[in-house]
C-alpha cells in the first residue's frame, strides 16, 4: 500500500464508518502489522487487510447483501439468521470491486475475518486475531486472549473461536458452519 492509497482509504472509512468503527479500523490494521511480525506474515497485507476488513459493516442491509452475493453466489440461511456476518463478505466483494485489491489472500483474510473457516492462511489468521487483540477492544477474557495471541497462534485460535462458538449458543444463535470447520480443523490438525 502506498502512502497515496493509505490516505485514500483512510478517508473512504472516515465516510463510511462512525468514529468508533473508524478507530477499530486503525487499530485492527495496527495489531495486523504487530501480529504479521511477530508470525512471520507479510506485513504490507496484514495493513491492507486489517485497514479495510469492517468497511461495509455500517453500510444498509441492502448493499452489504448485494456484495456479500456478489462473492457467496448464493444466500445463505446463516446470513439471514446473523446479518452481522454479512459485513465481512460484503466488505471483501467491496474492494475487490470498488478499490481493484484483486490479491486473494488479502480478500480471503477480509473475507473469512468474522467465522474463520478450516484451513485458515497465516495472514487469515493474523487478521482474525487482530480483530480480537486489536487496543480499542475489551471483554471478558481480552487479557488471556492478547497473552496467547503473543505467544501461540493454535491456541490463540482455539481461544478466540470457543469464546465466539460458545457465546453464540449461549444467545441461542446459529454458528456458522465455517465457524465450527475452523475449530474442528485446528483441532484435528493439531494446527500448522
Ligand atoms: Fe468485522
Ligand atoms: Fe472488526
């Protein structure tokens, strides 16, 4: 990303996004880049990713859905049960076709940034950390979560996706089948 193309998207969120969402944005591609050191991933997607990974997620229902179908082919029962899950397809459909990223680990990291799935790239994994370690955050359990993201990617994983798995069903939501894969996955893989 060049300085010139920071900047442009860096206005883009201020436009899309309320101030808190604008902030979370800054400080998730912040933890991407600390996070990518730290693992070894490339630093300059880890950014990219992480800069743009919520853009469409205070966009109406309408237009998240009109991305989101433009990559998932398809609706899916799972978004009409959680339309917070929209926003992350929506988003990677978004700059893809609005912003020309064309990189597919960088839209496979927006893309999977909310459910995961199995199978999970490094920079996937970076990205769906940072968004749980990222500064402006705080829950139950965020202390735990940043140790073991500092030191073990699997087991912050595993972490991060029984805290989500179990509040879903603790609210009587659905899980996301790509939610459960990536659990099962890093479990049964002992994680790469
Ligand atoms: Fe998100
Ligand atoms: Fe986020």
């Amino acid at each position: 990303m060049t300085d010139e193309q920071r900047q442009n998207y860096t206005e883009l969120l201020r436009s899309r996004l309320s101030d808190y969402r604008f902030h979370h944005s800054l400080c998730v591609a912040e933890e991407a880049v600390r996070l990518a050191k730290l693992y070894g991933a490339d630093e300059k997607k880890a950014e990219l990713a992480g800069l743009l990974h919520d853009i469409m997620k205070e966009a109406d229902r309408e237009e998240q859905t009109r991305y989101a179908l433009m990559i998932c082919r398809r609706p899916s029962p799972y978004f009409e049960a959680s339309p917070k899950l929209l926003h992350a397809p929506a988003a990677a459909a978004y700059v893809r076709r609005e912003l020309g990223i064309k990189n597919r680990e960088v839209l496979a990291a927006i893309r999977y940034h909310t459910t995961g799935r199995a199978n999970m790239s490094l920079l996937e994994k970076v990205i769906f950390l940072a968004d749980f370690t990222s500064a402006d955050r705080s829950y139950h359990g965020i202390g735990k979560m940043r140790s073991l993201a500092n030191k073990d990617m699997t087991k912050a994983m595993k972490y991060a996706l029984s805290y989500t798995i179990t509040d879903l069903v603790a609210n009587g939501k659905t899980v996301h089948p790509d939610t459960i894969d990536a659990y099962n996955d890093l479990l049964l893989s002992g994680g790469r």
